[in-house]
C-alpha cells in the first residue's frame, strides 16, 4: 500500500468517514495500528491519532480566529464618530482620511497603537470602504462642460 503523504486521501467526505469508523473498529477489537493502517489504508500514525481523537473529541472554536481588537465597542463608535465629523475637524487641511492619519487620531484619543494595515482591519469591520478622493481643478465651470456635451459634443462625433 502507497501512502500520498501531506495529500487528502482519495475518496468522498463519506467515505473517508467509514474508513475512520473501520478503523476504529478494529482498535477495538484489539488488532495493532499498524495492520489496521495497511488494511485501510492509512499510516500507523493517523490511525493513533483516529484513536486519540475519538477518545477526546475537539470542542468547536467559541470565538473568531485571529487577535482581539485592542479597542473596546464603545471606542470603536467613538472613533467612527470623529472620522464622520471629517478630517477638518481633527485639524487637517485636506478633507480625507489616510491610514496613518487615522492612526494618529487612534493615538490622541485612546493611547493605543495601531499600523496602517492594523488601520485598515478595523475599518473593514467597521464596514468602511476605501475611497479615492476626486482631484477637480479650482476653475472648473460646470455649465460650460454640460453645454459643450449637449451642443459641441454631437457635431463633432458627426463629423468623426
């Protein structure tokens, strides 16, 4: 019998589950792990493993993977608050929101320190999207933009 090391073995869902059930059984009828690996199938090991995990069963993870936030729920709101009021309000020229400048406002308001990505993290649970900032120049006329698309836009793709 081959061994596929580090491959899930061949076969459905069911039945990898019935060749674990066969397996099991045979330990308790007392045959050794290493002849019930080469009639099922399997390495000695995972048949000792088999055995070890239907002795102790795994108890389902009760929170998500990953660190706790290092802000509670209630500086979470208070944060999301002070990003709606804008970035002119926390003194800034421009009117938008880097990572880095979130992070200093996470510095100033709570003494906790936060990365750029960190940043961008708790903003994706937060639901906030990344948004790019639409440069327009000082001089724009939008009247004469609409009147150019309405009356000199058609003539010219006539002509093309």
């Amino acid at each position: 019998m081959r061994y596929n090391w580090g491959m899930r073995p061949f076969g459905t869902s069911q039945q990898l589950t019935r060749r674990r059930q066969r397996a099991l059984n045979l330990l308790r009828q007392g045959h050794m792990p290493t002849a019930i690996g080469k009639r099922v199938g399997a390495t000695p090991q995972t048949v000792c493993r088999w055995r070890r995990e239907s002795q102790h069963p795994h108890r389902k993870a009760k929170r998500t993977p990953g660190c706790p936030s290092r802000l509670s729920a209630a500086q979470l709101r208070r944060l999301l608050s002070a990003l709606k009021r804008g970035a002119y309000a926390q003194g800034y020229a421009e009117d938008y929101w880097t990572l880095d400048r979130i992070a200093h406002l996470i510095w100033g308001l709570f003494r906790v320190r936060y990365r750029s990505s960190g940043v961008w993290y708790l903003l994706q649970r937060a639901d906030w999207s990344c948004q790019k900032p639409q440069r327009r120049s000082l001089a724009r006329d939008d009247e004469a933009i609409a009147h150019w698309k309405r009356y000199k836009w058609p003539q010219i793709k006539k002509v093309a």
